[in-house]
C-alpha cells in the first residue's frame, strides 16, 4: 500500500483538478473551431473590423454579437456572407421567426443598452461566416497620448472558439518606439510584426475568458473624434487592475509542469501553515514596527499642534510617511517647491494669454546655482530637476517640466528609492529605529524593525500633526504672529497632500496674515500644478517602458469599451 501511495495521491490530484475543470466549463452542441479578427484602424480613430467564424451548427435559428458598452461608439456597414455568398440585410428583424425565414438573412436588433448583430443560421453543419463591419471612436484621445481599450470577445454564455487569431493594422506602421500593446482575458501572445499587432491564443477560450487589447499610441498617429479624460499610465493602470500581466508563472505552456508542482504544492501546505503561523506569533511577540491602519487607529482623535521634526531635512521622515501612505516622491516635489518660492530661490510671473482676459498662464523663473553647500543631498537632486528642466534663460514651464520628468523618468524612480533609502538610514543612525533577529523554530531566523521610545514618539507625531491639519476647527487657535510657523506649516502639509485645504483656511481665518507671508494660496496652486506635470510625466515615462508586447494575461482588461457577447439562440 505505501509503494502505491504516491500514484494514488497524484490520480486523486489528477481527478480533482479535471473534475473542477468539467463543473466550470458549459458544453455547447453548436462550437467554432477558429475565430479570426482582422481590424483596420483608419486615421479617425475609428475601426473596420472583419470576422472569419468557422463553426459547426446543430441547433437554434440564429447567431448574434453584442454590441454594447460602447462608450459613444457607433457600429456601421454591417455585412455578412457565408462561404463568401452574402446574405440580405432584414431591416426588421425578428429573433422569433423560424431558421427557414432567418436563412440567408441578417439584421441588427436594437436593445436598451446597445444593439445586437444578428444573422440566420441556415442550414445546420459547417459554416463560414465572415462578418464585417464599422465602428467609431475605437481609438481615444487622452491627457498625453492616445490609446484603444476594446473587448472584441466575451466568453461568458458564448460559442467560445477552439482558436483565435488577431490581426490589428494602421493607418501608419505600428513601432516598438511609440506603441505599447497588452492582451487580457485569454492565454495567448501578442507581437508587433512588420509594422501590424499579431496575436493568437494558445489553449480553447472557456467562459471565462475574453479578448481585450489595448494599445497606446505616443505619437499620436490617429485623429480621434472622441476622448478621455485619461492619461496613459491610468488607463494602463485600470485595464491591468486585476490582471497578472507578463507574470512568468502564468504561462500556460506550463499547465503540465504545474500538475506536477501541486502535488509538491500539496505536501508542503501544512508545514507553510504551522511555520507561518508560528513566524507571526513570533514576530508579535517583539513589537515590531506599527504601520498602516493600525497606526492611525492608535492616534485617532488626537492632535500634535506642532511640526513634528524641526531639527533636520523633512527627507529624514519619508520612511515613516510612507508607511501611513503619504511623503511620495511628488509630494516631497511640491513641498521643496514652496521652500523655495519661500527662499525666492523661485520666482514666478503670470500673464493673461490669448484673447480672454482672464486666462493666464504662469511661468516660473529659477535663480540658478547650487544649493547650500550642507543642503542635503535629496534636496540637492530635487533642485537639479527643476534647473534641467528650466530653459538657457532659467524659465521653467510646466509642459517642459513633464517633458523632462517623461524622459528622465528613471532619474526620478531612482529619488524615490533614495527617499525610502536614506530616510531608512538616518531614522537608524538616529536612533528612532532598530533591528532585531527574531528565532523561528529556533532555527529559522528573521530581522524585524522595532521602534525606539522616541522614535514611537516621533511616529505618532507625525500622524497627530496630520489629523491637526485636517481638522481645520484648530487651526484658528494660531495666533496670526507666528508668521514663520505657518509657512513651515504649509511646508509640511504638502507631505500630506493638504497644502491646498490648509491655505483656503488661513485665508479664512486669517486674510490679513496672506497678504505678509512668502507664501500664498496662488503660491500654492501654482506649485500643484507644476507638481502634477512633474508626476504626470513620471508616470507617462515609467509606463512608456513596458507595454512591448509578449504573453497575455487571463484577467485585467478593465476600462475597456465593446462587448463581444453573444452565441445562439
């Protein structure tokens, strides 16, 4: 019996998983064994798509696609031949009529949502169908580029097809320089070949799968006559919500191997458990670091009226910050900014531009030179953005500050790493944090970050001087004297996003104390959107560098417009 226990355990692995399959899948007597799609992008952002089905019928009257979710979209010269005879176009048509008055027949069914493509089944056995038709709008124009997010396929209650192949054309060749391509809801690849999008899927589409691709364009190729209020990087972002894209371990010319490792997988499951659960009671018994939800629930209610670290670069507290979700890079961006407009390091002047009145624009001058010789060096770096940006005469623009945090993106990813770096260190070299080997089993040791004394202090400062600032109520209590608090204050509430809250409260109570101050509530609008160029451009950049096609991911795909369902009926 214990020669025989290992095949016995991987038949029953082997039974369970294929059983699990079976439950999941329905089973269709009517099946496509090939779904191809061939779309022609044209310049107006619209797309004339072509459908090759070949299917094998033996049951229902018709076949239809769903059109809906189309987001201001509009399906055009709908046509359908089988085995290249057109059928006739039915203006009426009528989803009840019997197969012999839907054969040789199309027409679109108009439902609340959308429309519905139909056409007659015919005769049951092999068909050919090649559908073709017209739809507007399938590329968008977005904040800083241009992208296509659509689901052609929906495998929910749908023939799903045995294959599928994709190809997606130009008005102009498609470059790996200026076109970034994903695939969601199917296991398969996507290339850019000789100037074309080429894709297929690799294993039959169930139904919980779908085809959705999104491309994006950074040289904004096309004329799209509709938009989104989007930029790139959160498109990319929505459509990959979800999705485990371009993750090695979900290729699936790997299901075999993956068989194998479950039974592995399976062995080791309650050893994991126990170590597991053992590693935490061990860790909790030191008292590591508090973070997230449970630190502002610890501070709920209470108020630290003071900045919380005056005797350093505010760099020094990143760490903790961003623990609690604040201090990013770019808000570290917007508080050096007032710094400096505070210093006149910084300069601004704004003109009315165009011919209304009360449109203007804002352009920043830098007064160029180093820094301190002891300004730190994170400040440093910041400051070296702004002046790589600025023009020969020192004029920074906002679209030349996005322009250059887009192509330097990786300059910036690198301060975003030294933030948590080097606040890291200096919170240890200080003493508000530190080390501690903790045992597991007494034989798998682990490092844990512990908070001093006054670095627990420290911590909860930080998240009491936040909920001070959000509560405006309090910020009455200042007296309008202490000028140079206030301007540190709003320093420091852009750490937390708040500069923007603060500053219309100080207007409020205080409008005398604006009027005398370095710094305005115009200060700090300005210093916003030069920040969100600066972030936008990062985020453009950063996402610029992937987007080069490869595997597919199965989920993901949100945000997209189209539809694809359908089947028979």
């Amino acid at each position: 019996m214990r020669k025989n226990a290992p095949k016995f355990l991987f038949a029953l692995f082997v039974l369970f998983a294929l059983s699990a399959a079976f439950c999941g899948t329905a089973v269709y007597a009517n099946s496509m064994s090939l779904l191809d799609y061939h779309i022609e992008l044209q310049e107006d952002g619209s797309g004339v798509i072509t459908e090759t089905r070949h299917m094998y019928l033996t049951e229902d009257t018709e076949i239809y696609i769903v059109m809906e979710n189309l987001g201001g979209s509009e399906v055009t010269n709908f046509h359908v031949s089988d085995f290249g005879e057109p059928l006739s176009f039915e203006p009426n048509w009528d989803i009840d009529a019997s197969r012999e008055e839907k054969a040789g027949k199309y027409g679109i069914v108009e439902t609340n949502n959308g429309q519905e493509l139909s056409w007659g089944i015919g005769e049951y056995g092999e068909h050919e169908y090649t559908v073709s038709y017209t739809i507007s709008g399938m590329v968008r124009q977005l904040e800083d580029g241009q992208g296509m997010n659509w689901r052609f396929f929906d495998g929910r209650n749908n023939i799903n097809p045995e294959e599928v192949t994709i190809t997606i054309t130009g008005s102009h060749p498609f470059t790996q320089e200026y076109t970034k391509i994903w695939g969601f809801g199917f296991a398969g690849e996507i290339h850019l070949e000789n100037g074309d999008l080429v894709g297929w899927s690799n294993t039959e589409l169930s139904d919980r799968n779908h085809i959705t691709i999104l491309m994006q364009f950074l040289d904004n190729p096309f004329q799209p006559t509709l938009s989104l209020e989007r930029t790139l990087s959160e498109q990319e972002e929505d459509a990959k919500d979800g999705s485990s894209y371009n993750d090695p371990h979900n290729d699936p010319s790997d299901t075999v191997l993956f068989v194998v490792i479950g039974i592995f997988i399976f062995i080791i499951v309650l050893f994991t458990s126990i170590y597991t659960s053992l590693r935490h009671r061990a860790i909790q018994r030191e008292n590591p670091l508090v973070t997230g939800k449970k630190r502002r629930l610890m501070n709920e209610g209470k108020y630290y009226r003071e900045v919380p670290y005056k005797y350093a670069s505010i760099t020094d507290v990143a760490y903790l910050l961003q623990r609690v979700g604040k201090g990013e890079v770019e808000d570290y961006f917007s508080a050096f900014m007032l710094k400096w407009l505070k210093e006149q390091r910084i300069t601004y002047t704004t003109k009315s531009t165009g011919r209304k009145l009360n449109k203007k624009s804002s352009t920043i001058q830098v007064n160029r030179g180093e820094l301190n010789y002891d300004a730190p060096s994170l400040e440093k770096k910041f400051w070296n953005v702004i002046t790589s940006a600025a023009d020969s005469d020192g004029k920074l623009y906002e679209k030349k500050l996005k322009n250059w945090t887009e192509i330097n993106y990786k300059k910036i990813t690198d301060i975003k790493l030294e933030l948590d770096s080097q606040s890291k260190e200096r919170l240890f070299d200080q003493d508000y944090l530190i080390e501690k080997r903790v045992d597991i089993m007494n034989i798998f040791p682990t490092t844990i970050i512990k908070s001093t004394p006054k670095g627990e202090e420290l911590f909860n400062n930080l998240i009491q001087f936040e909920n001070y600032l959000d509560d405006f109520s309090l910020l009455n209590e200042r007296e309008v004297k202490e000028v140079v608090m206030w301007e540190d204050l709003l320093i420091w509430a852009s750490l937390y996003g708040l500069a923007d809250q603060v500053s219309k409260q100080l207007e409020k109570f205080h409008p005398q104390y604006i009027n005398n101050t370095q710094i305005t509530y115009t200060d700090i609008y300005l210093m916003r959107m030069y920040t969100r160029s600066f972030t936008k451009g990062y985020e453009s950049g950063y996402s610029a560098a992937s987007g080069g096609g490869g595997s597919t991911s199965i989920g993901g795909g949100g945000g997209s417009f189209g539809g694809g369902g359908g089947g028979s009926r």
